[in-house]
C-alpha cells in the first residue's frame, strides 16, 4: 500500500480529512492534534513515521522502512480512534 492507496482507503472509509496528515500530500494542513505519517530521510533508505500530535507534542511515534507496513500500521491506527 502506498501512501495515496492509504488516502483512497480513508475515504473510502468516510474518515474526515481533519483527522489526519499524510506528509503534507493529503489530510490535513497541519499534523497538529492528528495522526500523522511523515517520509523522512533514514541513514540508508527512506524512513516512514506515524504518531499522533497533540498540543504540538509528538506521542506513539513508530518508524517503518516499508511504505506499506507505516500505511497499514496507519490504517489500523485511526481505526482505533
């Protein structure tokens, strides 16, 4: 799953875009009080976060390597929530 499959799928879902942050590409503006998933350059490949932001706080951060694992871990998450 790809980080636009993932959009796909919460609107499919019906789930609000003011609920989450899809690095910048989808969701929300902002990452704040969310559950985001950002890409960030890791020492040896491309690095994928999830957690959720509350009072500008980051909190439940987890880092993939897989696109997919970051994607389905999110899907599961704000399924949670």
């Amino acid at each position: 799953m790809t980080i636009k499959e993932l959009n796909s799928e919460l609107k499919k879902l019906e789930i609000s875009d003011n609920r989450y942050y899809l690095h910048g590409l989808f969701g929300s503006t902002d990452d704040n009080d969310k559950i985001a998933l950002t890409v960030k350059k890791g020492k040896y490949t491309a690095e994928y976060e999830v957690y959720g932001k509350e009072r500008g706080e980051k909190h439940s951060s987890r880092t993939f390597t897989s696109e997919t694992d970051a994607c389905e871990y999110f899907l599961s998450k704000i399924q949670e929530g």
